[in-house]
C-alpha cells in the first residue's frame, strides 16, 4: 500500500513563507488562497517566550470530518490517503469548511487579481474557471504526484514527483513521502524524531506529522 | 536545468539577486510567451549550498514583471515644480527624446568641465542595497567609468542600514567585509541582533537548519524575539544598544575568572599583536634601528623585533626595556633608556577588568550568572587544541562563533560590538578557522572575487590596510565628493566601494545646511537613481524627500513611480529581472553567508520579452555612452572586466573592437567566453548560446579557501588585533588636520579612535540627544527598533502583492509589535491604532501584542509608509525610517548610524489609507 503524508521539522522552520508563495504559484492560486501557509505562534510569557513556526494546510486525515460532511460526494479520499476535490461535483456549500479542525479550506466565489479588477497576463494564463465557488485546498500536487508515478518516479525522492512545497523549502523542513514505505524519508524521519500531529484529540489521524524536540505544542 | 519544453511550456534557468544574499539559481516557467511560475533549479544540487533552491522573493518576480502598474515607456515631467504636493505630470516620450534630453545636458556638462567650482562632481548617482542593482545594471558600470569623476555620495540607506562597522574593521582585520559563523562545523553561536534567517539567503537558511538538526547551540541576544530568536536555542533579552558592554564581560570572565590555558595561547601569541609592547604613549614599543614593534623574547629574555627568528614571545606583562623608540602622529618619535612598558595583551586585559559579569548585568538587563554560563559554554565548546582536516591541510578546529547584526553594528557602540566580537574569536583561536568566526567577501580591497589574493603583507607585521592618508599634506583636506569619505572616515578607505559605504547621510545632511567651517557643498547638475528608493529607504524620509525635490535634473531608471522618481525629470524604463540579460559571478564565498564548493558564472536571460517598451540595461548604457562620445573609453572599460569579468587574460583574449557600437549578445558572448576562460584557464570554453540552454558553469573551489588562517601563516602574517596603534595614530592626526581646519564637530568622532575600546554609556548617547533638542526624555520612554522583512528587504517589493500577502503570515508584518503587558498599561490594544513619536516625527499603525518584546522597546518591520509607489501607498504600514532623524551628534567615527530612535506611544483613532 501506499499512504502519502508530509513531515514538517519545526526545528528548521524559519517562517519564510517560499513555500506558500510556491504553492500559490504552483497551483495559481489568486490572492488571499493559500493552500498551504506557515503560522507565527508564541508559546510562554515575558521573557520565558518561545516562537515557533508552524507550516499548515489540508492535513489529508486517514479519517477526514469534510469526506463526511460533503454531500454532494466531491470531497473524497483516495487510496493513497490523499483528500481530493472534484471541482465538477461541489456544489460550494462549504459544510467541508466547517467541519474541518484546521481551516485548511478556501471559497472564491468570483475572479480575485492581484492588482485591481483586471487580471495580469500570468493571470489571465493560469485562470481556471472551474475553481469560482467550489471548495478548494491542498492536493498534495495530485497532479504531478500522478504524472510522476506514471513516468516511474518516487514522489519525494524524484523532484518532479513531489508537490512543490517541499520542493521549494529553504530549510528543509518539509519532507514528503510514503509513510508505508519504510525506506523512505518521512518514515526514516518519523522512526528517528519525536513527532506529533496536530490537534490529534480530534480523532481525524491526520496526514501531516510535526518533528519537534522540545514539550508537545499546544495545537 | 536546460530549457525545456513540456507542451507549450518552456523552463528557462535564470538567477534571483534582489538582496545580497544572492543569486538564487531558478528556473521559469513560460507558457506561450507569458512567464507563469517560478521554480528552484535542481540542476545545481551539489553544487549550490542549498541545492538550487530559491528565496521567496524570487517567487515575486512574475508579478514583478506584470505590475499594471509598471512605467513602460519614458516619461518627462511637465510640472516644473518639485514636492511631495506636486503632481509631476510625467508624460510619454519616446527614447529618442529621452536619450536626446539627458545626453544633451551630459554633452553640455563634458565641454564645461566634470567638475563644479568646489571641486565636486556635477554628475551624481545613487544605487540601492548592497551593491544588488550591480547584478541588474548590464554594462552600466562601464558608462560610469568610461564617464569620469561621479559622485556616489548620496546613500540609500548605507551606514546606517548595513553593517557599516563590521565591513570596515571587519575587512581591515581578517578581510571580511561581511563575517559570519563557519556554520557546517561551528557548535555555539552568540549571535547579537544578527537575523540570519531572515536576512542571509537560502544558503544560510539551509545551513543553519542543517547545523540545529545537528545539535549547534545559538544564543540569541536581541531587544526583540526575531525569525533567528526563535530559531535560536536560547533567547536573551538584551536592553537595546548594549551588547559591547555584554562582550566585554564575556571577555573579562574568560580573562579573570578561567584558567589561561582555556585560551588558545600559541594563537594569541603567534597570529595576534598580543605580545607587541606598548610605550607610555600608548604606542607600540620599536626597535630604535629598524622601527619594528617589539616583543618580549622569553627564550633570550630581551626585547626583539616582532620578527625575530625563533622569538617565544610573552603573552603578557611588563617588562624593561634598554633602549626602544616610540612613533606617534605625524612620526613623533619618543626616544627611550630603561622604559618600564606592558604588552598589548595585558593592556587590553586591563581595559577589561572593570567589566565583570555584575557590572553587564546593571547595563544590559542579562543576569551575571547568565553570562558567567554562557562564557563557559564558548569555552567548553572552543576545542582548544583540536584540529580537523581540510582539503589535506590540518587547521585548527575552533567550533565557537559570535555574529553581528544591524544595529549592533551601526553607529555609536559599533566599535566596542566588532572589537570584542573579533577579540572573543582570538582569545580561543576561532577567527578564520573553521567552525569559527569567518570572513566572506572583501569590497575595500582587491580583487573583489577573491579575498585571500587581497592578502598583502604591510606594516609591522600586519596586512596592508587601505586606509585614506592623514597625514600633513596628504590628508584630503577639500573633499571630492560631497559626503567626505576620504576626507572624514580613514577606514573607509578609497576603493571602488568606499564612497558609497559613506558616511551617506552627511551628504544628505550638507547639501541642506552644512556645519561651521565647511563649504556646503552643491547639488549636482544630474543625478541618476537605480533600484533604489531612499525617500522610504533612509532616514527623516520627509526631509529627505524634500532634498531630492531641490535637486536640479534627475534620472531615474524607474520600475514604477515611487517617492523618489516622484521628484525625476526623466523616467526611463529598463527591463527588470525576468526580461534582461547580465552574466555575473557566483560561488566562491562571498556574502552574506555563501560558502561554496564551486565557482562559476551564472547567466540572467529574457525569459519573456520586455513588457512595453522597457530596454535592456546594456542597450540603455551603450546608447549613453554612443551619445555622449565615450564609446571607446566604454568598450575599454568593458575589455577591463566594467560589465563583468576582463575580456582580456592569460591565454585567451575575447576583447570588443574599441570603436564599434556592440550589441548586447555580443558584449554579453564575450563575457561568457571570458569567463568560462578564465575559469578553466582556457580549455573549456562557452558561448552566450550555451548560458542560454545552460544557465551557469561551475568548476570546484577548495573548501580550504574559505579560510583566512593559512594565508595569514604562510605570508607570516599576524591579525591587528587587539591594539589599535595604527587607527588611533590615524584618528589622532585625522583631528589635527581638522581643527586645522578650524573643525570641531567632528571631536565626539575623533574621541572614538580608542587603541582598546572601553565603554561609555552607549544609550545614553541618545537621551543626551533628546536633551540636546529641548526635549524631555521621560516624554520618549520606549526603545523604537526595527527588523527586516525577508519578503520585502532590497528587493523592491513593497508593490508585489504576493509578498505582502504571505508577509502578512508574520505577526511583525506592517505592525507596530509591542510588549503585552506595556501595551496593557497604555491602555493598547492587539489591532487598535497607535502613534509613534520621535523628535523628529511621527508614524502611526495597528498594534501586535507579543510576549518576545522587551517591556522598554517596540518594533515597526521592514520599511514602508510609501505615499506615491502604487499598491504599496495602499498598504498604511508605518515605518521606523519616517522618525528616526539624521544627525551628526548620533553618527559614530566611521560615519554610520544606529537604526534606533527613542519614541512615544500613544493610542489614537483609526487611521485611513
């Protein structure tokens, strides 16, 4: 079998953002969408206080509340774990919004440029009419994971098969792979460092494992 | 990567260099002739130190180049009238008419003479952060040498945005314009105030990264809790502009409360001054025959010259010495019989001694035991007498380092910050070793790409040092540009660099009024700006707006209006980063913290055609310099290696015909040929059409060379270090040519050139300031700071949406960031608007509640309040730069300022765009 999942090593993470600005170029996402971002938190009180960064986005649960609550069936979770929209199917009613612990979902419901009411020639490249209210998230780059196995790469090891998150972090932080697979990186990761997932209690087994040394982060 | 093509997409490999931590190697993608996507270019894994990965803000370059906003023909003004009240009224022009205008005022200003009656030069230019615009400017370079006499004097920022003070003494001690840790091998860095993930490229991202999964401890001492606070093991709270009291008692913890052999003894002795003696007026102790510096010898128990074969010098204390000489300002000589003298160790030892851990504490607000702890960890972890291997040499193994960051290394304070900084590398043999403090570039001397060929053995034992004369009639008595670099500042020397190192905003400051007994000197006939932005980028930006609105004609090579080219006669629209063509060098070491494996060259190429009629840097200064007749001195100072590297070298010479007009590809084939050339010595060469599908070429650079320390042994050299002879002797007769000049405001400077520094109350430098304007200080209780923003520092991108988008990810981004508890006691709010109030002016913004501020400090990120750039005006950030003023009273010996204002806070209404 194969389950993907993301590894993000909170002790490289910087908070530098490349990789929402990667994701947002990979999958032109229009401003404001980001389908994968890094938060700012504070953790203690003066001058007992550490910052941590914590990069976010669809966690792709093994038990995902928005396949639940998505009635018109676009939501759906596919055999490698990954959490997949059908953009044909959503009838944007965002119940998957709401269900999801870790508002890793977005809605535009017309065309949004980054400089005014006119779209720029990369926008007006990249426009996907299909993505104007439906719900929309992370895919893990479905679609390049896809084209890669199919030309026999290794998402994660292969560039060309892993999303563009983890390919464009400036730390390292970020690793993909298939958690199944003990020879790949994110298991070697996960088998060597302490790790937990975020908001665990919820039951939704995520995807997404945090790499962190220090007391578990309230999340 | 090669340009490829996937369906109707093509990837086109290119290079990012908007800060000075570049380049980025990327690739683009381009479909149907629209540039869409950035990618990093994984065809540089292994040979790039972070394996062809780039930083965000390459990630802002395709809307870079699809601003509607974007000016995309040139323009004139048609207001006469300057201000920020005045509408310029730019019009479209054609480049014939642009060209002609500005060419015909150079002609005009070539037959009348280069110089105005004061000596200074009519024609002036002005280019952004850290020498960047150098990777974008084409062949410019070889107009402005090809041009004459221009004065670079009007900063953007420089001395007081950089790290002035640790490029000048930095370069003058152990030829680092920039230092850093050796990070690959370093276990404890002391960073103070340096925000190297934010600020030192994907290189030093990744390193870092690499070097905490390892294991590497970093203390991070800084008012506030920065990217590299929190990815630091431990953060100080330091109070803001102590941290050279801080090092101090480090150092005298290591010197009074450690055993000496916890010290690297053989290196203090052999690779320092230390053992040099020094004579009751302060100057080293010389032998009366050959003036060489003397040491005590403890084998045959005399004194002799520092150079003495099989010499074991005395580390320390005070010995008689028979006959010795002494050389003082202006070669004063002291002759002496039976001196009674000290070495320069025990002179530094006890300049330290009153600095105990307890004394810090009461200054800095860092408890004793606290930095008793963590002067044993820089010990415990210094390895004394360890080695490693490197490329077949056995170096020492040092893995101990302290860092420097903005502020800290700017203005008053500056000083005592890089001597004991570099003091602390000394005292346990860590600087130029690896896992040490190290160097990475020079820009004082040369050549430029390679710092250990700067080495040059000088006086006394040292290097040489270009340093400006002081002496009687040597001395730059009427200054030749109009910030006085060579005239006021000694260290900074008189490379190529030098004047735009500064001191910048002297210029800034005379041209409006200029102090007693100093001729104010004029605006330049012509000024031409490039990449930078200093209305927002400087300092009292209001004023500063109002000073570039006096200047007589400006050129400004212009992306799109903004609070400089506001105030342009002429808008020209070059080709930015996505459109042009330039080959620059890459890898070696160079800044900020670039240690490679390899060296090459890396080519910038059109992606995507010139949006509108934007032009290629290198047609626009080719055209210049047809225009104006300079053709031949262009293309010689393009064969010299102005546009990139030397056409002309050993084996090879690709060099351009003088008096032909060349085209871009034929200038830029050229260098591509030269280059790989000189590379590989000749056999193997690439042409411009091979860059293209190829984008760099590399070949190995030898780890090794990222050390100073066995050039510095194998020329026998010692680092100047830790008396100051030879600077204070400069500071001395720089004073007396000054007040022979009947100059006095340059004493509080003067006072600086300490042979040892000792400390002096740094921030209450700046209460004296307020006192000094009739203020009161209890009217400005916080400490106002700021930080850079890794989206937005150098790059331009105050009007890239994309980057304040994910700017806005950061809590600090566009905010004013205070303490929670002192907000509290204001009666603040998170997200409530406030005014921030110096003497000098005010800024207002939305308020960040954090927990990692000091109570005393608050933090404004970045550099904002623009009012003309589009989209950014949009924006209502405030901006620490709109108050914190110029002066010469808070400018320290070496022209820089602190980017630090004392300020109120005070709650107000919502404040509209």
């Amino acid at each position: 079998m194969t389950r993907y999942v993301m590894v993000a090593d909170l002790r490289r993470c910087v908070g530098c953002q490349t990789c929402t600005a990667a994701c947002r170029h990979a999958n032109a996402t229009p401003p404001g969408v980001q389908w994968r971002r890094v938060l700012d938190l504070e953790i203690g009180e003066y001058p007992e206080v550490q910052r941590v960064f914590v990069p976010t986005g669809c966690q792709h649960c093994s038990d995902p509340p928005c396949v639940a609550a998505c009635p018109s069936t676009a939501t759906r979770q596919r055999a490698d774990g990954i959490v997949t929209i059908d953009y044909d199917i959503c009838i944007g009613c965002l119940y998957c919004a709401l269900a999801c612990p870790y508002e890793a979902r977005s809605k535009v419901d017309e065309p949004v440029y980054a400089y005014g009411d006119d779209p720029t020639a990369s926008e007006t490249a990249r426009f996907d009419p299909r993505t104007i209210g439906v719900a929309q998230k992370c895919t893990f780059c479905v679609d390049v994971i896809d084209a890669g196995v199919a030309a026999g790469l290794t998402p994660g090891k292969d560039r060309a098969a892993t999303p563009a998150c983890a390919n464009a972090c400036i730390s390292g932080a970020l690793t993909f792979g298939d958690i199944d697979d003990p020879n790949s990186a994110v298991s070697r990761l996960l088998r060597e460092n302490k790790h937990f997932r975020m908001h665990e209690d919820a039951g939704t087994k995520p995807g997404f494992y945090y790499l962190w040394d220090k007391e578990a982060l309230p999340l | 990567m090669k340009p490829t093509r996937h369906g109707s997409a093509r990837y086109v490999p290119t290079y990012c260099y908007n800060c000075v931590a570049g380049p980025d190697l990327l690739t683009v993608k381009v479909e149907d002739g629209v540039a869409t996507e950035v990618r990093p270019n994984f065809a540089a894994t292994g040979i790039h130190p972070a394996d062809g990965r780039v930083c965000v803000k390459a990630f802002g370059l395709v809307q870079k180049t699809y601003n509607p906003h974007r000016i995309l023909t040139p323009m004139k003004r048609t207001n006469p009238k300057k201000g920020r009240d005045q509408d310029p009224g730019f019009v479209p022009i054609s480049w014939e008419e642009a060209l002609d205008e500005i060419t015909g005022r150079l002609n005009r200003i070539r037959a009348e003479g280069l110089l105005d009656d004061r000596g200074l030069p009519k024609v002036a230019a002005s280019f952004g952060h850290g020498g960047t615009p150098a990777s974008y400017m084409g062949t410019l370079p070889a107009f402005l040498a090809a041009w004459g006499p221009m004065d670079f004097s009007f900063g953007s920022g420089q001395g007081v945005k950089c790290t002035h003070s640790e490029h000048l003494y930095g370069e003058f001690w152990h030829r680092a314009f920039t230092v850093c840790s050796d990070t690959v091998h370093s276990r404890y860095i002391l960073s103070f105030g340096a925000n190297v993930e934010v600020t030192g490229g994907v290189c030093a991202v990744w390193r870092h990264a690499e070097a905490r999964v390892r294991g590497i401890k970093r203390v991070n001492f800084e008012p506030h809790l920065s990217v590299t606070g929190a990815a630091s093991a431990e953060w100080v709270p330091i109070k803001p502009k102590t941290d050279g009291a801080l090092m101090f008692a480090l150092i005298n913890t290591m010197l009074f409360e450690q055993p000496r052999e916890r010290l690297d003894i053989p290196f203090l002795r052999d690779r320092t001054a230390s053992p040099y003696l020094v004579g009751p007026n302060g100057y080293f102790l010389r032998d009366p025959e050959s003036r060489k510096p003397l040491m005590w010898d403890t084998v045959t128990n005399r004194a002799q010259p520092y150079d003495t074969p099989g010499v074991v010098a005395a580390l320390e204390g005070a010995f008689t010495v028979p006959e010795a000489v002494e050389v003082g300002a202006d070669d004063e000589v002291w002759t002496y019989s039976d001196v009674r003298v000290e070495t320069a160790f025990t002179r530094m030892a006890e300049t330290m001694r009153p600095y105990t851990a307890e004394w810090a504490e009461g200054i800095c607000d860092v408890p004793a035991t606290r930095i008793r702890r963590i002067a044993g960890e820089y010990l415990d972890n210094a390895c004394i007498g360890q080695t490693i291997e490197v490329d077949g040499a056995v170096l020492p193994f040092r893995p101990v380092a302290v860092t420097l960051g903005k502020t800290v290394n700017n203005g008053w304070g500056a000083y005592d910050c890089v001597w004991a900084r570099t003091m602390l590398a000394c005292l346990v043999g860590a600087l130029e070793v690896p896992g040490g403090t190290i160097g990475t570039t020079v820009r004082i001397n040369k050549p430029h790409h390679n710092r250990l060929a700067s080495v040059k053995p000088g006086p006394d034992g040292f290097m040489t040092a270009n340093v400006n004369p002081t002496k009687r009639g040597k001395w730059e008595e009427k200054p030749t540009g109009r910030n006085a670099h060579k005239t006021l500042v000694p260290l900074v020397g008189n490379g190529a660099w030098s004047q735009a190192l500064g001191p910048t905003h002297l210029a800034w400051m005379f041209v409006r009024e200029s102090p007693e007994s100093w001729v104010r000197p004029s605006y330049p006939e012509m000024w031409f700006i490039y990449r930078t932005n200093p209305a927002i980028s400087f300092w009292d930006t209001h004023q500063l707006a109002e000073t570039i609105a006096r200047m007589p004609f400006v050129v400004a090579f212009a992306y799109t209006v903004d609070e400089t080219n506001y105030m342009a006669d002429i808008l020209l629209p070059d080709a930015t980063d996505l459109e042009s063509t330039q080959l620059i060098r890459m890898g070696g070491t160079k800044f900020i913290e670039q240690h490679w494996e390899h060296q090459g060259v890396v080519l910038r190429q059109p992606a995507v055609d010139p949006c509108g009629e934007s032009r290629d840097m290198t047609w626009i200064a080719t055209e210049l310099a047809r225009r104006t007749g300079l053709i031949e001195k262009y293309n010689a100072a393009l064969n010299r290696g102005a546009g990139s590297v030397p056409l002309k070298g050993d084996g090879f010479d690709f060099s351009l015909d003088l008096d032909k007009v060349h085209s871009g590809d034929e200038i830029w084939n050229a260098a591509c040929k030269a280059a790989t050339a000189e590379l590989t010595h000749g056999a193997d060469i690439k042409d411009l059409a091979w860059f293209r599908e190829n984008g760099f070429f590399v070949v190995p650079f030898k780890r090794v060379d990222w050390y100073l320390y066995p050039t510095m042994v194998e020329q026998g050299l010692r680092f100047e270090l830790p008396y100051q002879e030879r600077l204070t002797r400069a500071g001395i007769e720089l004073g007396r040519r000054l007040h022979e000049q009947d100059i006095h405001w340059w004493d509080r400077q003067l006072a600086e050139y300490e042979p040892i520094p000792r400390w002096h109350d740094i921030p209450e430098i700046w209460i004296n300031a307020l006192r000094n304007t009739g203020a009161n200080p209890d009217d400005y209780p916080f400490w106002g700071v700021t930080t850079k923003s890794m989206q937005h520092t150098t790059g331009s991108n105050a009007a890239v949406q994309l980057m304040d988008e994910v700017a806005g990810n950061l809590r600090t981004h566009g905010r004013v960031v205070m303490n929670r508890k002192a907000a509290e006691k204001l009666g603040i709010k998170r997200d409530s608007w406030v005014e921030v109030r110096s003497v000098a002016n005010f800024t207002r913004g939305q308020v960040e509640l954090v927990e990692g501020i000091r109570p005393d400090t608050i933090l404004i990120t970045g550099q904002f309040q623009h009012w003309a750039t589009p989209y950014a005006k949009d924006r209502n950030y405030p901006s620490l730069n709109t108050i914190t003023p110029m002066s010469i009273e808070l400018t320290d010996a070496n022209g820089s300022g602190s980017d630090v204002v004392r300020v109120s806070v005070r709650p107000i209404e919502e404040v509209a765009a």
